[in-house]
C-alpha cells in the first residue's frame, strides 16, 4: 500500500476537482460544508438563509479553486471565501452594514463578573445573533476570526475607528445581555 501525505492527497483532489471531478467536488464539500455552515450561521441568524450562502460559497470555491496557490491552509481560504459570501449578503439585505450608535450600556463591576461556564452555547449564539448586524459582524470577525481592525475596516469599508467603536458597544451589550440572562435563570428577574 502506497502511503501519500496528507498535503500531497488535497492537492491531488483540489487538482481533480479543478478538472470539474464530481468525486473529488463532492469530497472537497462533505469534508469542508459542516464547518463552513458553522462559520455562515456565525453571521446569519437564518439558517436558511446561511445554508444558501453555503452553496454560493462553494459555487465561488469551485470556479476559483484554480488560484488557490497551496499557500496557507486550504480550509482557511475557502473560509475566507464564506465570510465574504456573508458580508455581501448583509450588504444586499441591508443595503449597508448598519453603523449603530445606539445607547451605550453602562456595565457595573456585577455585571461584568460571570462564568462563561454558566452559560450554553446555544445561549450565548442566541445573544450574538441577536446584536445589530454592524456589532455581529465586527464581533465575530474579531473575537472569533482573529482579524485586527485594520483587515476588519478594510473588508467592510469602513475606518479602523469604527471597526473599534463597534466592537466596544457589542461587548458591552454582550455583558449586559449575559447579565440579564444570567438572572433569568437564576429566577431574580
């Protein structure tokens, strides 16, 4: 049995998939499209409507697989190609990513200080799906994609301030939202 490197076998079906290989496609989409719908449901609340992004998505994968240059992670290119999809969605539905300047919370020394372990994940998605869309966006490409602000600002048009500014309100909102559902479920509200 021969042995291939892993690296060695992804370049083999990205080069099969290039010549229109439905295997290799099909492999290319079961391995990467459970992640991807992780990555779209992490800026669309919808999930239908972070499915279609999914398969626009790996539409644009596809018809551009022949300039992944096997620099870098080829999961991390076709991600980026998702929060893309992701961005122009809430672009087309918005018409603009909407700039909130809504009221700043004031977060008291008590609100600040809770467990995250306190907290299921379906809790916490439900309170980030449920920022304004310009704070979601900021949120998750810098808490959870690792963008500095200057990438940020750049994506979706916008100062490496407001990027900032952004972020500030919807941690802010974040920790009184976590505030306000740890006491819900505490029973104290």
């Amino acid at each position: 049995m021969k042995v291939i490197p892993i690296h060695q076998e992804e370049k083999q079906i990205i080069d099969l998939a290039i010549a229109n290989n439905r295997q290799a496609q099909k492999q290319i989409y079961d391995q990467f499209s459970p992640k991807m719908l992780g990555v779209c449901r992490n800026y669309i609340s919808d999930i239908h409507h972070a499915e279609d992004i999914l398969l626009t998505g790996f539409m644009k994968v596809f018809s551009n697989l022949k300039k992944f240059e096997h620099k870098g992670s080829f999961e991390g290119w076709i991600r980026r190609i998702m929060i893309y999809e992701c961005i122009d969605f809430i672009r087309a539905k918005k018409n603009h990513i909407v700039h909130q300047n809504n009221e700043d919370f004031i977060v008291s020394e008590k609100e600040s200080s809770y467990e995250m372990e306190d907290f299921a994940i379906d809790d916490i998605q439900y309170l980030i799906d449920n920022l304004p869309d310009g704070y979601k966006m900021v949120f998750n490409l810098y808490a959870i994609e690792g963008f500095k602000h200057h990438e940020i600002a750049t994506m979706l048009k916008i100062s490496e301030g407001t990027s900032k500014s952004q972020l500030s309100h919807a941690r802010k909102l974040l920790q009184h939202q976590l505030f306000e559902l740890k006491k819900r479920l505490n029973g104290t509200k």
